[in-house]
C-alpha cells in the first residue's frame, strides 16, 4: 500500500479531521520524526500555515493524533473485554480479528509488512513525542491489562476456567501479542501473528479450562 492519495475537499470531513487522519497515517507508515508538516499538507491538499493555524506546532498534532488514537482504543476495550456475556475465548478471538483488521487498513495481503500500529511505532521512536504521549502509551497497555485481567477474574467465577487458574500468568500470556502484534507481522506476516493468538486460546483452554462436568 502506498502513501495516502491527495484528498477531494467535496464531501470531506472538516479540515482538523483530515489532518488529524492524514497525520496519523504518516507516523504509522513511516515514524513520526520522518514526517514533516509539508508531508502532511500534501497529503490533505492544503498549506503548513493551516496546519499552524489548526494545531499551532508539530508536538500539539502528534499529542492530538494519539488522543483520538487512545479514545479509540478505550472504545474498542469496552467493546470487548468489557461487553456482558462474552467467555474470555471469545474475547481473544475478537481482539485478533480487530488486530487483523487495523492491519489491513495498511496492507493487501496477509504476507504484507507494513506497520500498522501507532503506538508501536512509538514505542522506538521516544524521542520524537511528549512526555505526556508517552505516559498516555503506557496507560493504555496498563488499561488493556487490567481489562484482561477484570476478565480472566470472570472466566473463572462463570466457570470458563478452573477455580485456581493463575490470573497474572494467563493475563500475561494474552498482553504481549496485543502490545506487540504490529511489530510481529512486520517481520513475520499477519498468520503468524494469528497463530500466536490461536496458540494462546488454546494453551489457556487447555491448561487451565474447567472439566466438562465442573
């Protein structure tokens, strides 16, 4: 997949929400410190005085583009680890088919290797974002860990998972592959990030399911 095209002004969001986008498609497909303002205004077919104007400098867009990024991300946590009636199984099996999704907003096919995460993207290039978007990257994998481990904890109150299922263990068999599921398919395709999260199912279901007649 290519750099974003030039977008038609007819029908589009509003101009803050184009950059906002445009900004956000950059820093993932090629890191933050490697885009500049002219490459964003390219991008949204405007000028680097309306993105001042818009956003002021460089550091306010990238801390406006990764607050949009963590409420979306919170969306998605309710969405599944905090949705009623899921079984912790299910809620894995969603968390991978939303992964596969967000990467293919950025590759064809499933041997592509382009990133697709921002966060990840961060994560190596510190230097280049605020201390506050680095703490907001870091209260998110902490949010993810405590939705996991909310949701390890009702497994096995329901029954899904043995009375003495270690919640920590199971907690940090799932984060990892989450954290860092952008970085895996970058050297190793979408499949084998797939199968690690088809591995994690069942390991947890295997070692730590409840017998059948529990």
């Amino acid at each position: 997949m290519g750099r974003p095209e030039k977008k038609a002004r007819l029908g589009q969001p509003p101009m803050k929400t184009q950059i906002k986008q445009a900004a956000r498609d950059l820093f993932i497909q090629r890191g933050i410190g490697d885009v500049s303002y002219g490459d964003i205004a390219e991008v949204v077919n405007t000028t680097r005085a309306n993105l001042h104007y818009h956003f002021g400098n460089k550091e306010a867009l990238i801390e406006a583009v990764f607050q949009e990024t963590f409420d979306s991300v919170e969306n998605t946590f309710q969405e599944i680890w905090a949705k009623p009636g899921l079984t912790l199984d299910q809620r894995i099996e969603l968390t991978a088919k939303d992964s596969a999704e967000r990467f293919y907003q950025f590759n064809d096919h499933e041997k592509g290797r382009r990133p697709w995460s921002l966060s990840a993207q961060a994560r190596f290039t510190s230097q280049h974002i605020s201390p506050k978007v680095q703490t907001g990257i870091s209260n998110m994998s902490r949010r993810f860990e405590d939705y996991v481990t909310h949701a390890v904890k009702l497994a096995i109150g329901n029954g899904e998972l043995r009375h003495d299922a270690p919640v920590r263990t199971i907690v940090l068999m799932i984060s990892p592959i989450w954290n860092f599921g952008s970085l895996l398919t970058q050297h190793s395709g979408l499949k084998k990030l797939m199968d690690h999260y088809a591995a994690v199912r069942t390991t947890i279901n295997a070692a730590y399911g409840a017998p059948d007649d529990a």
